[in-house]
C-alpha cells in the first residue's frame, strides 16, 4: 500500500528517513555467475562466446561471423521501419544532437605570473562500446541517447552488442545505427558481450570504455571490469519525484508517476504536495488508471511496494526534501517554477511547469536520460559528451620560471622524503 506521509506530524522524519533507503538489488549468486562468464571469455575468447549465446540466447550460431551483424541486415533495416517511426526517430536525433553540441570542451592554455605555460587540451576516447538491450522490448530511445554524446565527442570507434535472443534482432536498433552511422555490430548480449568489450577476443577488438542499460547480469560485469575498461555508471532502478501545487489536474500528475512505475517493479515515483486535499485525489486517479496500463503488474507492484506522498507544510519545504532525496527525475509543476531552480542541488534531470512531463525528455527533448539513480545525484551527473572525453593537464617551464617555482618543490619533494624528486628539479636550477 502507498505511503503518505505529513511534514506536521511528529513521526516524520523517522519516515521520511525510510523512503531514502535504496532499493537494494544486489544478488551474489549473480555475481559469481558472471565472474565465471569473464573467466571463460577470457580463456576461451570466441569460443565462449559462441557457446554462451547458444546457452543464454538459444542463437545456435554455427561460426563467428553469424554473430556480426552484415552490411546489408543494417541497410535494409531502414524498410521495415514505419516511416512515422524512422522520422520521429530522425526528429529525436536533430534535438539530442544539438543540445549535446553545447557541451564540447575547449583547450584552455594561459601563462601565470612566472610566466609558466599551463592549460589542458581534451581529446575523444578511442573506442567505445554501446550494450544495447535486445529481443522485442528493444528502447531505440536507449541508443540514442548512449551514442549520440558519442558521436558529438568524436569517438573514432563505436561498437553495439545486442543481444539476439533466438536469432532475432529487432530492426529497429540496426534502423538506428544505420541513421548514426555505426557499422560494427555484434550479435551478444549479456555479461559475456560486456567481457568481449573490455577484454578483447579473437575477433572483437577491445574498447576503452562501455555504456548503455543492461540487466543485473550486465550490471554485475561492467562493476567487475571497471578498472580494465571505464563505465558509465552502475544503474539501479528508476525513480521520479513530483513537487506539484493543487493547481495540476490530478490525473496528469498520477499519470507521471505511473510512467515511472510501469519500468521496473523496484521503480520508485513520489509526490510532494503542500495541499492533502489534491494528493488525494492524485491517488485516486492513480488507481483508475493502473487498470488501463498494459503494464499495469509491474506498475502496480512498484506503486504498492515504494510510491509515496508527501504532504508538505510548504513548496520550499519540499524543494528542501527534494534535495535530500535527489531523485533521478524531478518535475516542478508548480506556478512560477524557475523562481526555484537555483535552490535545487541534487537531481538528475529537471523538468519545469505543469506541461514539462518528464516523458518528454526520455525522447526528444534534448538532455540526456542516462541519469544517475537511487540517490546518486548527489554526486554524479548524466551520460553526457564530456564522458567521452579525457583531459589532459600541460605544464611548460622555462630556465627562469623553473627556478622561481622550483625551490619549493625541491623543500616540498625532500619533505616527504622524495630525493630524486627534489634533485630532478635541483639539477636543472643549480647553476643558474
């Protein structure tokens, strides 16, 4: 059953505290199966992975090459796509794009005071490697949204595993990658997809870095490689939270909670009112319409098992809540939202105004919707172009300038008891 909660109640904190605590997903009988599936791929490279598609995929793949997706399978994808679909999907692909344009660093170098020559130049990772969901529930939205920063960075190299549960691959992710331009596919999913990214095979080059959403298994495998290759982040479940005034239709506002509800049964949607009167009636709306959702089990499960409501003693109270919870998605459907953006420190993405549905931005709004969850944005951002890129610190010294900053390195380096550290310096300015 949902929780509702009352700031003016005595026992609140105590509660509110209890909605804070993650949702927990760790299962280490998971860990150890995929500690068996890295073990393998890196013994028996290709081999393994034939075998491991045949067992977790049922794709009975004779040879190799049947696990590489074929030029022509990526060309003729494009007409077996709706047109509506393949231009929504080119709609998506304009906006993503030019939102992430925005972020693309520049090279910054200046000379400081002794006249030594600083700064820092960024350059693209190498290669990277997209894991993309497979079978009929494939997201197309996932892929963009994981490729484009991507492609905005420069990346030289992409690569997609997709899993292809019985031999099947949905047309819809190779009409993607046709539209982004990325060529080298592979047929593998799972843990043993993440391995053959991050160590390399036979026939699968390695990458320097993997992201995209996968089950616990993917999850389990990108944690273990972490270290051997960079990640995106470990995803737990999904999550929103609505601050929204009595002046919303309820049902809107149930419905965005149930968008959230209907991903996974560990989904976690709340709402903070400051009015009972209308959190009441958002309750009631959620009930009607849970009966509609062609997901309503899954729905349901997550609404009953972690959706709350807060009554708050005031909007600012619950911008303050807000902040403490630091959701994934946070929509601010309230009058005069922007007046309470610069109080907002912890979320993932922000959604203002009672016509801003966080929907909106899983597809064509233009952030990013890899976001960090259960709490995470409190330290960590979303997917965006700088992940793709590294930064480099550039230090140049002169004759002059080393002996002007040089004396209290070498006090510094001896200090610690570094004496080739101090001499390297010292040698250079001894004389001068």
């Amino acid at each position: 059953m949902v929780k509702i909660l009352f700031e003016n109640k005595s026992n609140f904190f105590n509660l509110f505290r209890k909605v804070l605590i993650k949702r927990d997903t760790i299962d280490n009988k998971v860990d150890k199966k995929v500690q068996d599936i890295i073990e393998k791929v890196k013994k028996q490279s290709d081999s393994a992975l034939l075998k491991f598609t045949k067992e977790l995929d049922k794709f009975d793949a004779n040879n190799f090459d049947q696990l590489v997706v074929k030029k022509n399978e990526i060309n003729d994808s494009l007409s077996k796509i709706d047109r509506d679909v393949l231009d929504s999907l080119k709609f998506a692909i304009k906006r993503i794009t030019n939102y992430h344009k925005r972020q693309i660093p520049k090279n910054d170098f200046f000379k400081d005071k002794q006249g030594v020559f600083l700064g820092g130049i960024w350059n693209p990772i190498d290669a990277v490697g997209l894991y993309v969901p497979g079978g009929t529930a494939s997201y197309p939205s996932s892929l963009l949204m994981n490729a484009i920063p991507a492609i905005v960075a420069g990346v030289n190299r992409i690569v997609i595993a997709v899993p292809a549960v019985e031999g099947f691959m949905n047309p819809i992710i190779l009409a993607c990658a046709n539209l982004l331009g990325i060529k080298e596919i592979y047929k593998i999913g799972g843990a043993q997809a993440v391995a053959a990214l991050a160590l390399g095979t036979k026939r699968i080059k390695n990458v320097d870095k993997i992201v995209g959403p996968g089950n616990a298994y993917v999850a389990s495998a990108k944690k273990q490689l972490f270290g051997t290759v960079g990640i995106d982040m470990i995803a737990g479940p999904s999550e929103i939270l609505i601050v929204a005034d009595d002046k919303n239709d309820p049902e809107h506002i149930a419905i965005d909670l149930l968008s959230q509800a209907e991903h996974d049964k560990l989904a976690q949607s709340i709402l903070i009112t400051n009015n009972y009167e209308f959190a009441k009636d958002v309750l009631k709306n959620v009930k009607r319409v849970l009966k509609i959702l062609s997901r309503k089990e899954i729905a349901q499960d997550s609404w009953n098992n972690y959706g709350v409501i807060i009554v708050s003693k005031s909007i600012n109270s619950a911008i303050e809540m807000a902040n403490e919870i630091a959701p994934e998605h946070l929509e601010i459907a309230v009058e005069n939202p922007r007046k309470y953006l610069s109080k907002i420190k912890n979320a993932g993405a922000i959604f203002l105004g009672r016509y801003t549905p966080e929907a909106i931005g899983d597809y064509v709004a233009g952030p990013n919707h890899v976001l960090p969850t259960d709490r995470t944005a409190k330290f960590s951002s979303g997917l965006n172009v700088l992940d793709f890129f590294k930064r480099t610190s550039v230090v140049s010294c002169n004759s002059r300038n080393l002996k002007k900053i040089g004396k209290n390195a070498i006090i510094l380096a001896n200090q610690e008891g570094l004496q080739a550290h101090a001499l390297s310096i010292e040698c250079r300015i001894k004389n001068l």
